[in-house]
C-alpha cells in the first residue's frame, strides 16, 4: 500500500488554529492564498526571490513559496493580516502609509512583514553584509539607508519606491526606539530625513 501524499495539518496563523487537510507538496503561500483565503500574501515570482510571499514565522521573515505548509505546523505564522491590532496599524504599516512606500501595492505586504523583521534583527544586534564592525562587543549598528537597503534586498519592488521605503523603515525603526509618550511627530522627522 502506498504511504498517504496529504494529511491533516493544524496551522497557527496570526494567533488562530486553522486545521486543513493539504497535500504534502502544498507551500504555505498556496494554502493561506488559496486553501485560508488569506490573500494579503502575494505570489510573485514563486521561486524565492521577490519577497512579495514574506511572512513572518516564530518572528523571523520566510518566504511563503519556499515554505511547505507541513514543515508550519506547530509555529506561529503571521500574515499582513496580522500585524495591526484591531483598527491600530502597526508603525510599520503606519510609516508606508505616511511616506508613500508603496506604489501599486502588490510587494507591500512583504516589504511590511519584512521591514518588521528587518527592525528586531537590527534592534538585536544582528549584522549585515554592509555592517562594517562585526566584533560582539561592537554594539548595534546604526541603522543608516545603506543598512536598510541591504537588509530589505530580498524585497523587490517592480515599480522603484525605493526611497519611500527606506524612509518609512527607518521612521518605524525610530518610532520602535522613542520611549513611550514621544509624540508621533517627533520621531518621525529624523527618519524623513534618511538620505536614500
């Protein structure tokens, strides 16, 4: 008797259970699009390399189309659907709405999940390609553009809102940084700034 090509999977995805039955070679990107009906999740190139299916797992970014919906099981997956909190956006997605990060929006909901990602991987001390001292005891980097732009690569944008990007990462950035009560304002003019 051949073994079972589909099962029954139970995913956590922006903090509900949803139990599907999938066939194993299902990605993730298909069954939240096509099997959850969570579209805000966009297939682009469907090969890994547009970013436009980021989503977040256990808080790290991943791209959906690589990802089998089986290898989710058990992990936390956040979608665009699932950053703001009630009718409050997320200061990311409320930065790429102040500066334009977005022109016809398709890559915007995996730029967003990404730059949120892109924010706690910098907050945390992590390096990047362009990070020029590495050294433990060196301390996080400043986040400049050029640092922005290399961490947010994975992410393209056909139609070049690059700059706008950049901007509104670095807004958020600096918004996740203000202690609380800083007025809005203020922690946004410095990340307007951001020479891009």
């Amino acid at each position: 008797m051949a073994p079972s090509t589909s099962s029954a999977i139970t995913l956590t995805i922006n903090g509900e259970k949803r139990t599907l039955p999938v066939d194993h070679r299902t990605t993730l990107l298909d069954a939240l699009r096509e099997r959850l009906d969570l579209t805000g999740t966009k297939k682009g190139c469907d090969q890994g390399q547009c970013g436009a299916c980021t989503v977040l797992i256990d808080g790290r970014r991943a791209v959906s189309c690589l990802q089998l919906a089986v290898a989710a099981e058990g992990r936390e997956i956040t979608t665009i659907e699932g950053v703001a909190r009630g009718e409050q956006l997320h200061p990311v997605q409320q930065a790429f709405l102040d500066l334009d990060g977005y022109q016809c929006g398709y890559c915007t909901p995996g730029q967003i999940c990404s730059a949120i990602a892109v924010i706690e991987e910098h907050a945390a001390g992590w390096p990047s390609a362009v990070t020029t001292d590495v050294r433990p005891g060196a301390g996080v980097p400043a986040l400049t553009a050029e640092e922005i732009r290399e961490r947010m690569s994975g992410n393209l944008c056909r139609c070049g809102a690059y700059v706008s990007i950049v901007q509104a990462v670095a807004r958020a950035a600096e918004s996740a940084q203000a202690p609380p009560g800083t007025p809005d304002d203020a922690t946004g003019a410095a990340g307007a700034g951001v020479a891009a």
